[in-house]
C-alpha cells in the first residue's frame, strides 16, 4: 500500500499566507477607512478598456464630504505643526549664534 503524501511546513506556510494576506489587506483596510475593493478596480490589470484607463491617468476618489473635512483638519493642523517647528528651528540657531559668540570672546 501507498504512503499518503505528506505536507512539508514550507507548502503550509504558503497555503496560509495564499489566504491570510488578503484577508489582512482586506481587514486593515476597513478598519482605516478604505474601500479595498474599489482600490483593486483602479489597478491597471482589473481594468476592463485599457485605452480609456491610460487617459484618465489622475483620478480623485472624492467620495465623502466627511474624508474631505478629515483632510482639510489634518491639513491644518500639519500648517500649525509646521509653524511650530519654524519657529522653534529660529529660536535654535539664535542660540547657536549667541552660544558662538561667547566661545569666541571665551577663546580671546
């Protein structure tokens, strides 16, 4: 009688991420907000008409006014951030410049 054919733990490993890794993509994209699906449908190699894919090249998922007023938030709190920084970088090389000048009248 014939053995059975036995699965190595390489051919397991690859039979579980062929199935967990989109299942992953899938669920860490609803959890953050995507559809993963419509995401897939913008991919070259799911589109149905090439020649019209290549002309519509810049596409903007404009789907919720409430995305856009999370974006606009998060845009400005990113201008407040960079401001803060400015201005910390400022007072930081006024130090340098005020931190040299005392070497230099040390080092006389």
């Amino acid at each position: 009688m014939a053995q059975k054919y036995k699965m190595t733990g390489c051919a397991k490993f690859f039979i579980f991420f062929i199935i967990a890794a989109p299942l992953s993509y899938i669920g860490a994209s609803y959890y953050n907000g995507v559809d993963p699906f419509a995401k897939l449908k913008n991919i070259e190699i799911f589109k149905n008409n090439k020649s019209s894919s290549s002309e519509n090249t810049k596409t903007i998922d404009v789907s919720s006014n409430k995305d856009n007023k999370a974006l606009l938030k998060e845009l400005e709190l990113k201008d407040e951030e960079i401001k803060y920084l400015k201005k910390k970088i400022d007072k930081l090389e006024d130090l340098v410049k005020t931190q040299k000048e005392e070497l230099s009248k040390i080092n006389k």
